[in-house]
C-alpha cells in the first residue's frame, strides 16, 4: 500500500509540472514562445525537440527540379517503382513486396501493434541494405529526397536515419499519391497549348522531323518515344524488350517533359490515334491535338521503304518469327491471302517487295481510317513534299516550319534571314 502511495504521489507531481511547463509556454517563450530552438512550434520542455533537421519538398509544384537532390529515395516496394514513381529517383525499398504483403496482412487479421513490430524489423534490416549500398561512399554534403506511399512510416524511417548522420534531407509530405494528383491536375490543362501536328503516312520519319525540331529549339512532344512503341501492329521497341510503360509511367513522362513548356508557343507533336500501343494520350492532351494545325509530310515510295527497313531492321534479323506472328494480326483485315503472299516474301527475304506491298494494303488505309477517326481535316493541312528522308532535308524543312509556326525567337546563332535560305534548301532539295 505504501509502494502504490508513493508511485501516485510520483505521477501527481509529474502532472502538476506538465500542466506548469504548459502554462509558462504560453507566455513566457521556455517551451513555445518564439525563443526556443523550436522555433516557437510549442515543444513542452518534457518532449524531446529533434530540431529542423528535414526539409518538406513538393515535387509537384512548378519550381522542383531533380537536379537540386543528389539522390531521390523511392521507399516504396519494387512494383510500385516499376509501375510510376518520380523522375530520376532509385528504388530503395524499407519494404518488398512480400514484405509489405506480410505486413499487411498482420495488420488486417492479427493486430496493428503486432504489424507495426514485425514492420519495423523488416525496415530496420532493409535500412542496413540501403545504407550499405548507397550511402557508405557518400560525403556529408549529399543532398537525400525521400518520399513514399502518402508521406508516412516508411519514407520517415530512412529520412530520420539519413538526418542524424548529417546528410541534408528532403521529405514529400503527401508522398507519390500527392505526386501523382500534382500531375493529373497539370495534364488537365494540356488543353490550354497550341499544338502543330506532324503528319503523314507510315515511313515519313515523321519521328526524324520532331527531332529536327527539337534539336533546332523547337518545344516538341515525341509520344512514340514516351510510350516505347511507334503506333502500329508492328509497332513494338525491341530496345525496350517489346515492353511499354504503365499508364501511370506515359503520363508522368509527358508532364515531365510539357511542364517546362511557354504557353505561348506552339508544341509540335505527331498526330497520332488515340491510343500508342497499350497506352491513351490524356484526355485534354489529344483535345488540344484535334484542334491543331497540320503539316503532312509526304515522301516518295521508295524512301519509305528505305526508311521503314532501317527502322525496323531486327525483323529482318533478329526477330523474323515475331513478324511472322505479328502478321496474324492483320488476317481480320486484308485476309489470308495477302498475309499468305506477304508470309512467302518473308521466307524469301524480298524485303522491299513486303514493305511496299504492306504499306499499300494496309498501313495507308489504316494511316486513312484513322485520320478520319481522329477528326483531323488532312484536306485543309498544309502539305510538304520532300524528296528524301535525308538529314540535311529535314534539317531545312524543320527550320521553315519553326519559322512559319513558332514565335520563338530562332535559336542562338542563328539569324532570321535563314529562313528564306531554308526555303530554298527545300526548293532546291525537291529538283534535284
């Protein structure tokens, strides 16, 4: 009796002391008042204060830039990076994805304490890892943004360890999920640019012109580029072992690149369907894109087929099985017969035969159906001939469409009277 005296006489004091240190922190500035090494956020003097030791970082918000943090820390599990994550950060999991499913399931089934135990030893074990190979090498002043689901328990735990060794940490309150309604809200507005569209059929490099635009400081999206996939049948990167981005991924490389854009030029892009393989334009993107101006390029035959075998070239070694599989595709569309005769070129190797035989039976009238589609009037676009797929003709076709479409000021040095220059380029490119 005596004991439970004494421990109650203990705890009373205790509580008379915190409602004192309350008090005085009201007014005279110990504990909150503004003089304190919290700043005046109102630490009790009872409470350990750990100091302004990680920064809040919005990688959402229009002045974030990548290139400020050395390192950028994806805690989530490995499908979660796989699937979206931000531009330029690494995956460094405090959880797998077994992990996290074990956790989850303790948490729903058994007990959140028992879950929040078994978690933070998985997290203190994978905390070794990542320390051990991407932290050992790493001087004092590297600079550590790390961010997780929503901005909770897994991103704090390697930002807390990060901060008391002395690395300068930044920490996305919020999280991916904060992320990623930063970017769906940017795309909304995608309506909002003035698009130029680059159009024409299969095996006009129209892909070769963006880059020519680009290279010559023109504002260009490149979505076959983005999605890893040209938009057709056979339309598959062998560079990136057949495979696309997630939907997520597509639109957080469009924002990556169009939020650096000046909405008072133009963005060139490829008129493209809706669709680039398994992957959708945004919604107010391909808005925007139906109500551009269009360009439509057009190339003699025998260039597209040159262009078209250089493009695709692992068909004709590396992947001709694949061809052949993809060609069973079309069957519902031209028929046995011609997937039979195109089938027979293949095994022959007549490959500029093929080509020319498919872009005529099927990727014009698609490139047609498709156009007619889309809404886009190729009868009011303006049409550029060329005569080759060739670097200096579309380097001078570029420069003529910047100076025809974009109201930028023309790259640095180079004058504006280059672009009569390059008009005649084209003329002179057109007779010979």
């Amino acid at each position: 009796r005596a004991w439970r005296t004494n421990v109650d006489r203990h705890a009373d004091a205790r509580r008379a002391r915190a409602l004192t240190v309350r008090a005085k922190g009201d007014g005279d500035g110990r504990s909150g008042g503004g003089g304190g090494r919290d700043g005046g956020k109102g630490y009790p003097e009872y409470f350990l204060d750990m100091g302004p030791r990680i920064r809040k970082t919005f990688p959402d918000e229009p002045d974030f830039d990548a290139d400020d943090w050395d390192v950028i820390c994806d805690v989530r599990s490995p499908s979660e990076w796989r699937e979206d994550h931000i531009p330029g950060s690494i995956s460094t999991p405090v959880l797998d994805d077994e992990q996290r499913a074990r956790v989850g399931t303790v948490y729903k089934q058994e007990s959140p304490f028992l879950a929040k135990k078994i978690g933070a030893s998985l997290v203190a074990q994978n905390l070794s890892r990542i320390m051990d190979e991407h932290f050992l090498h790493r001087e004092k002043d590297t600079k550590v943004l790390v961010y997780c689901w929503r901005g909770g328990e897994r991103s704090l735990s390697l930002a807390h360890v990060l901060s008391r060794i002395g690395f300068t940490v930044g920490f996305v309150p919020g999280g991916y999920k904060r992320y990623r309604a930063g970017v769906l809200e940017f795309l909304r507005t995608m309506d909002g640019f003035r698009y130029h569209l680059i159009a024409g059929k299969t095996g006009c490099a129209k892909g070769k012109m963006l880059e020519q635009l680009k290279a010559q400081g023109a504002q260009v999206l490149d979505l076959e580029l983005m999605a890893q996939h040209r938009g057709s049948v056979l339309g598959e990167d062998p560079e990136s072992q057949f495979e696309q981005p997630s939907q997520k991924m597509f639109d957080t490389r469009l924002w990556e690149v169009a939020r650096h854009f000046d909405r008072s030029r133009p963005i060139f892009v490829e008129g493209e369907s809706s669709m680039i393989g398994r992957v959708q334009i945004p919604k107010n993107t391909w808005k925007g894109m139906r109500a551009g101006t269009v360009t439509l390029l057009e190339v003699p035959m025998a260039s597209r087929v040159r262009w078209i075998r250089a493009g695709y070239e692992h068909f004709e070694t590396t992947e001709t099985d694949r061809l052949v599989q993809k060609l069973q595709k079309l069957i519902p569309k031209v028929g046995h017969k011609k997937v039979n005769e195109w089938e027979r070129w293949v095994e022959e190797k007549k490959w500029d035969e093929f080509v020319e035989d498919i872009l005529i039976n099927h990727y014009d009238t698609a490139y047609a159906l498709a156009a007619a589609r889309s809404g886009r009037d190729d009868e009011a676009a303006e049409f550029l001939m060329l005569p080759d797929t060739e670097d200096e003709t579309y380097a001078a076709a570029a420069a003529e469409l910047i100076r025809k479409w974009d109201v930028a000021k023309p790259p640095r040095g180079e004058k504006p009277e280059t672009a009569e220059p390059a008009e005649a380029e084209i003329a002179n490119a057109a007779s010979s």
